[in-house]
C-alpha cells in the first residue's frame, strides 16, 4: 500500500513506501558495536534497504544525566513497511539485542527512533512522526543535514536546514 499517493517501484519491484531516517543511540556495553550491529539487523530485513549512514559521535545524555554518553547515528533507508511495521520491526531489533525497559530516557543498549518517514506526519500515543528530537537535539539535526542537506522537514514543507535556525531562535 503505497503512502502519500506513491507508486513507485522499490524493494524486489514491490510498491517503494517511503525515504525513512532512523536516529540510533547506544550508552551501554560496546556502544559503537551496537550501533553497528543494529544497522547490520535492519539491513538484513529484505523490506528495508539502508542507503546512507552518517558519521557516529558521542552526545551527552540529554534528559536523564547519570548515565555515560551515548554514540549517536542517522541511517537513511527506503522501506516498504508502514510507520506502524516499521516501529515493531524496531522494536524487535532492540529487544532481540536485549534492550530491557527500566525507565524513561535511562541507559540502553540501543535506541532505534524513527526520525522522519518521508512526508508523513503522525501523533499518536505510541509514535510521533517527525520525531520530536530533531528540533531538540542538535546532534541529530547534524546527522540529518549530513546525509541529506536538502531533506524536507514535513510539518512545514520547508528544508530543515531553513526550518532550524528559525525554530532555535524561538527557543533562546
């Protein structure tokens, strides 16, 4: 089922859904394996096909600070999953690579957010799209612009390089 109207050919000549970027963290045990192993799960998944993947820093926790730093990444993919598969093929991601709830914004052995699924817009209790980090979170808007300085933040239409600064400005 195509989204926004799409059809296109994508994955093994199946309908192409959407550009999807993916936010991944890691503060606990061999965080950069992680990180890497997480982007080696989701491209072993024959509907996603990861495209892009920026360069790897190290952030300090943003909510909760007692906790190590975290190694942060963008990866851009195309995916033929909707939002909603794509989310619990994430979440099984996760799981699988034993990530345990304890609480929110604590420790993790790895975090897969979905960031911006191309121009679809979601608020929902259980995903929000475009992810409410990009504008919070300087670390991913420069993953972002990294990949893709031209993306389209979807709430606006605008660029995101253009929507930033205006939105940072309101914030000093």
């Amino acid at each position: 089922m195509p989204v926004n109207g799409a059809q296109r050919k994508g994955l093994q000549g199946g309908p192409l859904t959407a550009r999807v970027y993916i936010g991944i963290g890691s503060n606990l045990g061999e965080r950069e394996a992680n990180l890497a192993e997480a982007v080696k799960r989701m491209a072993a998944d024959p509907s996603i096909k990861v495209l892009k993947e920026s360069s790897v820093n190290e952030t300090e926790p943003v909510d909760f600070q007692a906790q190590p730093d975290f190694l942060n990444q963008v990866v851009l993919m195309e995916t033929a999953c909707t939002p909603e598969e794509l989310l619990e093929k994430l979440k099984s991601i996760e799981s699988d690579m034993g990530r345990t709830e304890t609480f929110s914004k604590g420790p993790r052995i790895i975090d897969l957010d979905i960031l911006l699924y191309g121009k679809t817009v979601i608020d929902s209790d259980s995903l929000k799209i475009p992810h409410q980090g990009i504008f919070g979170r300087d670390f991913i808007y420069e993953h972002l612009m990294e990949i893709d300085p031209d993306i389209i933040e979807p709430l606006s239409g605008q660029k995101l390089k253009e929507v930033f600064p205006k939105w940072r400005r309101l914030q000093s």
